[in-house]
C-alpha cells in the first residue's frame, strides 16, 4: 500500500502517521500537509527518518498539489484528515472551511477518481466529526443513521464533504469508508481547543475562560484511540459504510475543567483549590450545541474496537505530556496564534 495521509502533521494525522509507519513497515506512508498553523512537522521528529515514511508539503485546495503527490508516489489509498477544525475560527472567517473542507476533498476525491482505474484494491477513508450531526437534548446518542443538523460553519463544511464523499460512492462506485468521531484530546493538541488551553493557562497562572455556565457536553475520546479505529475501520470497515468512533465519556465542560484544576493542582504541588480560582465565564459561543454524544456500537460489534483507557488514565498522561514538552508548547503560541488567542480572550 502507498497511504497518502492528509494532514498528517496536525494532531489527530499525527498520531495516525507515527502508528501506520511503526505497525506497518511495509507501507509507504505519505505524509501531505500544507503546515497551516496547527500543522507541525516537528509532531514526527521520531519517524522522519524512517524509510517507509515521506513528508511533502502540499495544498488539498491545489489540485496540482494532489495529482502530483499521487503521481510522484503511486498512491493506492488515503486517509483524509486535512480540514479547518476550529468551532470559533469557522465563525470568524467561514469561507476559509468552505475551501479547505468541501473543495479540498472535492479535489482528493475527483484524482482519486480518475487515477484508480487500474481495477486494483483501493480505498478513501474520509474522517469527520460528530458535529455534523447537529445538537443534542438530555439524553439519546447520534448513531449511523441520524440525520445531519449542522450548527457552525465548520460542522456544515464537514457535512458537505461527508454527503461528496458518499456521493462519489453512490455515483461513481469509489471505494469509500467514512467515520465520524467525537472531541479527541492528548498529546500534540494545539492549544485553541479546551484541554490543551486549560493545562497551558493553569499551568501559567492565567484565567481559564468558559463558555456561558460550562454546562455544554462533550463525549471526549484519547487520540490515540481515535487512531487505532481508523487503522481498524481502514483495514476492516465495509466499503460504502460509515463508522462513529466515540468513548462513551461525557463531560460538562465546567465539571472537565474542575477536574483538570484538581489534577493540575496535585501535579504541580499547589494548595487543592488553587486552580479553580482562576475560572471566568465568558460570553458563550454562536450557535454553542448543547450536547454531543456518540453510540459506537456499530463499530463494536463489527469491528470489535474499544477505547483502550479511561478518561482518567488518558487525561493525566495528557497533562504529563505538556508540563514535558514546554519547548514543543512555546514554539506552536509563538506569532499567529498568540495574536488570535488574544483577539479571542484578551492579553
């Protein structure tokens, strides 16, 4: 197999890229990523000099980008992960995830189209996010065959790009799997999105900034589960199918973030109570859903694929791994993302 994975240098891509290269040293993996701020090259130093693993830098947007890399590597399969993926970002500037979410995997899709006609085994696994599905009540789970109801900008991109994908399976017959996770967290996490941002404020003695009372739900799953089920789905899933990878781990955002102080604290030696002081509610975000909640059944029952720890063993190896990796932090909030964090919550 030749995998081209995109967005391989980002959080979740990472992950994937580092198993694929160990697990299968008879794979080429490569890596495709434009190196947009949440691409980090430097997430792979481990594996970069590995010989089934190649790096280019490229554009999905691009269609050149992509015919190149297919034609210069012979691919045979992708793993598309490559998308803007920030809630709040989508809002501000939505067109930026039209382009990367719905015309880059427009691209991907038409070359994988007409470059796999040799009648040889292929397949396209597309990742998206359980926020296509729209907004959650109190209780009940999205499964498989709940109807999309997306909220945000970039919910309603990945939508878009789910419904191409199938379509090109229905239309065109391209061997297509797809799977829909919910809020991964864990090492490499760039630090707009929750965890991350409480661990380096808290750890920074800054405030902790919570959308209206924190009482929004999320079904939160370790990384690197969330990479072993596509490498499950990928290898095993039924083409033509869709699988939702979820941990059955709901959290209000106000009760995750009480819990990280409580962790934080104990980690770095602080009176118990410390942390939660810097707490501050904040104007909640457009459109905020209430509650996502994934059932993984399917996934389960066909695939036989568990999250492998608990929340409570995922989250403070999370934890362990940012207070150890303060270099990797400082070189990513440098520029760019300093100046939008400060646009977003103030210096």
């Amino acid at each position: 197999m030749n995998i081209l994975v995109t967005g391989g240098a980002g959080f979740i891509g990472s992950h994937v890229v580092r198993r694929f290269v160990k697990k299968y040293p008879d794979y080429k993996i490569v890596n495709f990523d434009k190196l947009t701020y949440a691409g980090n090259i430097h997430n792979l130093q481990d594996i970069e000099n590995e010989s089934n693993y190649h790096f280019v830098k490229g554009d999905i947007c691009n269609i050149e980008d992509v015919r190149n890399a297919f034609h210069n590597f012979h691919i045979t399969h992708v793993i598309h992960l490559a998308a803007e993926s920030h809630v709040d970002r989508s809002i501000d500037g939505p067109m930026q995830f039209a382009m990367t979410n719905v015309i880059g995997t427009l691209n991907l899709l038409e070359v994988a189209r007409s470059e796999w006609q040799d009648g040889k085994d292929h397949v396209f696994h597309h990742v998206s996010t359980d926020e296509v599905y729209g907004s959650l009540g109190e209780d009940g789970l999205f499964q498989e065959t709940t109807a999309y109801d997306p909220r945000s900008p970039y919910s309603a991109s990945k939508a878009s790009s789910d419904h191409f994908v199938n379509a090109y399976f229905h239309t065109y017959g391209l061997p297509v799997k797809m799977s829909n996770c919910s809020n991964n967290y864990g090492s490499h996490h760039f630090p707009e999105k929750l965890i991350p941002l409480m661990i380096l404020n808290i750890l920074n003695n800054k405030e902790l900034p919570v959308y209206g009372k924190g009482e929004n739900i999320r079904d939160w799953l370790w990384v690197e589960d969330h990479a072993s089920a596509i490498d499950t789905i990928f290898h095993n899933g039924r083409i033509g199918e869709s699988y939702n990878v979820g941990g059955l781990n709901e959290w209000k955002n106000i009760e995750l973030v009480h819990f990280l102080c409580e962790l934080m604290d104990q980690k770095l030696n602080r009176p118990e109570g410390t942390s939660k002081q810097l707490i501050r509610f904040v104007k909640d975000r457009a459109g905020h859903d209430l509650r996502y909640a994934i059932d993984a059944q399917k996934l389960e029952a066909e695939l036989n694929w568990k999250p492998s720890i608990t929340f409570e063993e995922g989250l403070s190896k999370t934890v362990d791994w940012y207070l150890e990796n303060q270099e990797w932090v400082k070189n990513v909030t440098s520029g760019e993302y300093q100046e939008y964090y400060e646009k977003m919550y103030g210096k």
